[in-house]
C-alpha cells in the first residue's frame, strides 16, 4: 500500500471510527489488533492487510469498501 492510501485509509477509519462513537481501543479489541497497531494504521505511519482492513470494517459495521474507496472531495 502507498504512503498516500496508507493516509487517506487511515484517516477514513478513524473519521468512521468517531462518528459511531468508538474509542481506538474498543475498535482494536473488535478487530482484534493492539490499539498501537491500530493508531499506527489511523496515523497512516502503516499500511494495513487487506484482511485486517475486512475485520476493521467488520468492527465498524461498513463494508470494506467505504475505508478502501477514495472519496471525491466536493
């Protein structure tokens, strides 16, 4: 994965992630990663698995392409 998809990947689960109410740690614990791994992947300073991406959007009740799909910004 990019640095720029890692970024925009990890900027779109964490935008998702605080508009259903979770903290980090409870995302990490349902998707079943260290809450570091997980701020890591949100800070866009590590790309993540396309396996790892599912359980996150899983975890977030999305489907996986609404964390992996680039967004026009209007």
């Amino acid at each position: 994965m990019a640095l720029q998809d890692a970024t925009r990947v990890g900027a779109t689960i964490r935008a998702i992630r605080t508009k259903s109410g979770l903290s980090g740690a409870d995302l990490a614990r349902q998707a079943g990663v260290a809450p570091s791994h997980l701020a890591n992947i949100e800070s866009g300073r590590r790309g993540c698995t396309l396996d790892l991406a599912r359980r996150i959007a899983r975890a977030l009740d999305v489907e996986l392409n609404a964390i992996t799909t680039e967004r026009d910004s209007d």
